[in-house]
C-alpha cells in the first residue's frame, strides 16, 4: 500500500487512512499467539478451563486479567490520606521561615 502525500488535497484522505489503520492495529494487537508451550502447561490450562466451565482460550483471558489486571478497589486521594497513621506533630512538618536574600538594585 502507497502512503498519501500529505497536502490539503489529500488531507481528507489522509485523515481516513490513518483511522483505518488505527483501526487495523487496534485489532490486530487484541490478539495474542503463545508458542512453543510445554505440553504439560496446556493440559493443566485446558483441566483448569474445565472445572470453571470456559473454554481454554477463555480461561487465558481469564488468567492473564487477574495476573495483569487491577490489584484491588481504587482508593481515592482522600481515602488513602485518612489511612496514613499520624506521624507527629504538625510543628514537626513547618517549613522554615524564608528569609530571602539581599538585594542591591
């Protein structure tokens, strides 16, 4: 495939294709392909498939969502602040007091 030449003539064109090719990446990299897997490996995969009732493939996705997924619920800037255990004092936390420097105008 030829890439377009970028002018305002083919502008909308070059628009258009660059959608399609995001598109085409997009769906090309949902996909994953896991080769040279140890027999053993993929008969445990297909036995753990079955007791959850999925398919293998399914329980990949499933695998790799809880490996690479989110650990646990969010906390907010606030929740995790409330969280933190005091730590002393808030004079311990006082910024000195600026006293600038002298200058000769």
């Amino acid at each position: 495939m030829r890439l377009p030449v970028l002018n305002r003539s083919t502008l909308r064109f070059d628009q258009s294709y660059r959608r399609q090719t995001i598109a085409i990446i997009a769906i090309t990299l949902a996909q994953l392909l896991v080769r040279d897997i140890e027999t053993e490996v993929v008969r445990e995969l297909k036995v753990r498939a079955a007791r959850h009732g999925r398919s293998a493939e399914e329980e990949h996705r499933q695998i790799l969502r809880e490996a690479l997924g989110p650990k646990g619920p969010v906390q907010s800037l606030k929740e995790m602040l409330l969280a933190m255990p005091d730590a002393g004092e808030d004079r311990d936390f006082a910024r000195p007091e600026d006293r600038g420097r002298s200058v000769e105008l």
